[in-house]
C-alpha cells in the first residue's frame, strides 16, 4: 500500500468514527428533549398518608377500607399548568395479594408497578382510570366516572401555582383538600372513587405497600373545564396506557413519598358484658351437675319448746276422730246453761263453739297442748273435758226426755191422785 492510499484509509475510518459521535450526539440531544418534553408531577413531602376504617365483615370475611392521599408538586413544569394542561391524574398500586393491578413498568427500585384493579372482586370494581386530582383555580372542575371510555366527562384541576404547580390526590375533601377516611366509593367525597381500596385483614397481617403513580393528562386547559384529548389519556395502565408518568417518564418515581406501608388493624377488645339487673331470666337453663345441693334443715329432738307460743288458729279439728271410750268426764265441767233439766233443750239455745288452738309462731308445740307441764291442762285433759261434757249433756237430755214421756202419759190417764190435793211424801 503507497502512501496516498494509507492516507485515504485513515482518512475514512476517522470520518465513519466523527459520524457515529455525530449520530450518538444527535440521539442524546434527542432523548434528552424528550425527557425535557415528556415528564409527570411527583409526589411531595411529607408523602403517601393512610387512613383506615374499623374492620366489618362482608360473607363473613373480615375486611378493611384503606384511604390514601398525599401532595404533588411538577418542578419541571415552569407554568401554571391549568393554563396549559387538561390535568393532574393519578392511580394507586394497591399491592393487593387478592386483586393484581393494570401494570405499568418494572422498575429496578422499585419492582413491577401494576395500579388500579384488573379485574373486579367481593370488595373492589375492577379498576383502569387515571383518576382527577383537586381542582383549585378558577375554571376548573371536578368529575371521575370510573371508566377511561368515559373520558369526555372526565374532569380535573391541576392544582395551584406558586414557583411551580403543586397540589393534592387521592381522597381528600374537594373543598378544603383535608384527607378523608373513606366508608364507601363516593362517601364522604367522591374523590374516595379512586383514593381508597377495600382489604381483607388476612393479606394485610404480613404488611402492604401501596404507592401512587402520577401522570400528565393532555387535552383542553383545566382553567376551562375542557376534557382530555383521546380515551388514552386517562388509561392508566396496560399496552394503551398513557405513558406520559412518573414510573416511565421522570428520572425518579421517588418512592419515600410515592409510598407507604399498610398494616393490619390492632383487634377491638372484647367489651365486658354487663349484668342488668332488672333481666328475666330466659327458661330452659340447664342445672349446674356440679353444684352442691341445699340440705334439708332436721328437727332438732332436744330443742326446748317455745312456752310462750301461741296455737294456730288455722287448725281445724279432725271431724272423723273417734272419742276415747275410756276418757274419765271432767268433773269440774260447767253444765251447759242452755239445757233444760226438767224438759226438752232448748231450740233457740246456742251450742257452746269449740275452743279452736291459738297460732305458734314460732312454729314450736306448747308444752301446755302436749300434755307437759304447761301453765293449763293440756289437750288430753281439754279433750277429756270435752266428752265429759257431751256426755253429761246426752244424760240431762235423756233424763229429759223421760220426764216428757211420762207427763204425756199421765196426762192421757187424767188427773193425778195427788194433783189437786197437798203434796204428801208418804204416798210417794
């Protein structure tokens, strides 16, 4: 080879080599517009904050509604961006073990970021939609319909601007911008439609860390109510997602304030119950078979009778007891006064009532009705009295009524010998 051609060699490779400098030069000028062109908002300090509702129960599963919410801020956006933006929209990676999300990218921080729901489950609607941030400036409103084909209606702010567009997402009160806790998808705001999530407390017992994604939405300025430009604006994730985001287009997603970790709710104590008092008892409980009998209370043989009780006056005589035929009349018993000793007994007479026990309270037998040494007789000796007394009255009353026969007798015969005549004992 002369030199003419060493030189004309040497000359080539240096040209292909400025060329492929030139080339790579013109790809990095390239890619670095597009990055200039094409970033999201980020999240701000002091980051992601979780509000959790107390556990209920849905089939019989334990589960929780998690509400998320948290700053953004878009330092590489020099404008107001209602002037110049449809909005700032925003999805969750739940992190849900039960209900894998719409992915996105694969981050080497951060793993694979897979928001919303991809398909619907006992607890959550399946979920595709870049959701609407707060509005803040005049013009702007505020509208999610849940569904990207929905687009037309979808409505959002783009916050404020003060050195730079800042704001807030997720469920916050739409007129104050204070996070909410949320009960349901649109209560207490309607911003809960995509700021909160339902869990079962089973997946969140090993902890959850769920994360938000930013995006910049194109189409009419927010300051005048417009809507985004396609249905791709708002889907957010899947192969027709708007990949204008903080996953894939910004240098960081800056994972300390996208996101942050759920744990399952402490148990509620269980309450003491509380007797009531005034309760009535429920029927057909079931007798302890270990509880201890009460004893029946015995008699004590040796006890010494109460003297100063009183009998019953409740006890009725035994009608069918049989007098003692062997019983001794009482001597000392007062005729009745209503017999007639010389005729028949009187029919207007009233029958002497029989004397009736006096209660004991005490419940203890008088000495005196026993038969002891009581200050009386005792009930052998009244009863004793008690058929001397009957059996005196049946002798005055036969006694009687022999008389009466033997008047009547007379009296048929005619006059006595000695009826109209003195009386002389010798002839009786």
């Amino acid at each position: 080879m002369n030199s003419a051609q060493s030189h004309r060699g040497i000359t080539s490779r240096r040209g292909r080599i400025a060329a492929r400098a030139l080339t790579l030069a013109c790809a990095a000028s390239l890619a670095l517009a597009g990055v200039a062109l094409a970033n999201a908002p980020d999240p701000a300090v002091p980051g992601t904050q979780a509000l959790v509702v107390p556990v209920y129960t849905v089939d019989g599963v334990d589960v929780v509604r998690v509400s998320l919410s948290g700053f953004w801020q878009w330092p590489s956006h020099v404008s107001d961006c209602n002037t110049d933006r449809n909005g700032v929209g925003y999805a969750i990676d739940w992190g849900d073990p039960n209900q894998v999300g719409n992915h996105v990218a694969t981050l080497l921080d951060a793993g694979s970021i897979d928001v919303g729901a991809a398909a619907a489950n006992d607890y959550n609607a399946a979920d595709n939609e870049v959701h609407p941030t707060r509005p803040e400036a005049d013009g702007t409103l505020f509208a999610d319909p849940g569904d990207p084909a929905l687009y037309d209606a979808w409505h959002s702010g783009c916050g404020s601007y003060d050195t730079m567009p800042i704001g807030v997402w997720g469920a916050v009160d739409l007129a104050t911008g204070d996070p909410v806790t949320c009960t349901d998808e649109t209560t207490p705001t309607l911003a809960c439609l995509g700021g909160s999530h339902v869990y079962s407390v089973s997946s969140l017992e090993g902890g959850i860390t769920a994360c938000v994604l930013l995006y910049d939405v194109h189409g009419a300025n927010a300051d005048t109510g417009g809507a985004p430009q396609n249905e791709g604006e708002i889907t957010a994730g899947g192969p027709a997602r708007n990949n204008d985001n903080g996953a894939e287009k910004n240098d960081s997603p800056l994972l300390g304030q996208a996101c942050t970790q759920i744990d399952a709710p402490a148990p509620s104590p269980t309450p003491t119950p509380t007797l009531d008092p005034n309760a009535t008892p429920q029927p057909g409980s079931t007798p302890d078979p270990n509880a201890t009998p009460t004893p029946t209370p015995t008699a004590d043989p040796n006890a010494t009778p109460d003297p100063s009780a009183t009998p019953d006056p409740s006890v009725t005589p035994d009608p069918s007891a049989t007098p003692d035929p062997n019983a001794t009349p009482d001597p000392s018993a007062t005729p009745d006064p209503t017999v007639d000793p010389n005729g028949s007994p009187d029919p207007n007479a009233t029958p002497t009532p029989t004397p009736t026990a006096s209660p004991d309270p005490s419940g203890m037998p008088d000495t005196a009705m026993a038969g002891g040494p009581g200050d009386g007789p005792g009930i052998g000796a009244q009863v004793a009295a008690l058929i001397g007394g009957l059996v005196a009255l049946a002798i005055g009353l036969f006694a009687a009524a022999r008389r009466s026969r033997r008047l009547t007798a007379r009296t048929a015969s005619g006059p006595a010998p000695w009826s109209t005549t003195p009386f002389d004992r010798t002839r009786r």
